[in-house]
C-alpha cells in the first residue's frame, strides 16, 4: 500500500477554502492520511447525540467537530501569515522539509 502524504501536520494553523466554514482558521487537531482528511479545530461542526452512560448520566446533543478533505484546506505559513501553497526540499543532511511559495521561508525547521 502507498504511503499516502498530505500537505499539512498536525499543529499546522490552516484557512478553510469552500464549503459551510469558507475562510475560517483553526489549528489541525488530527490527521486522517488514509482517508485524505483532517479535523481542525472549530470547524465542521456536528451534533452528535449521546446516551446516558455512567461518565456522563444526562447525556444529551455533544457538538464536535468532523474531518474535513485536504483539498480544501490551505496552509497558513508562520512567517508571512498568508495561505500559501508549499514546496518540498531535501537538504543537505538528507531532511526533507516543506516551504511556503509566497515568501520562499521553510516551515519545518
């Protein structure tokens, strides 16, 4: 099975580019590399009905927040501050890292 990579990490701040969020930012919580998807914070709210159980004895209606497709999400680059698409290099050790294409700074240091 191939090794499946996507263009952020988690802890990376992103912007939402289309849907119900559009132009909304979040940190990634978690990536789902697999399925092509990731969960950001405060994005993609669902409500998700939950029974009594003995942690939790009122139950009720839980929102959280649901992966979203990476195709739809673009990195935000820390030093310029503005979504960017990246680029890959190896350096000199053999460490490969990502860039941002606006102002040329890697991201991974």
């Amino acid at each position: 099975m191939p090794v499946i990579k996507l263009h952020v990490r988690k802890g990376d701040k992103v912007k939402v580019l289309s849907g119900k969020d559009k132009d909304k930012k979040g940190k990634v919580l978690k990536t789902f590399p697999s399925e092509k998807k990731v969960l950001v914070e405060g994005v993609n709210i669902i409500k998700k009905h939950a029974r009594p159980t003995q942690k939790v004895p009122q139950g009720g209606i839980r929102e959280m927040e649901a992966p979203v497709n990476s195709s739809k999400i673009m990195l935000i680059c820390p030093s310029c501050q503005q979504p960017t698409r990246i680029f890959r290099r190896a350096l000199t050790d053999g460490k490969r890292v990502r860039g941002c294409k606006k102002c040329g700074e890697f991201i991974d240091k």
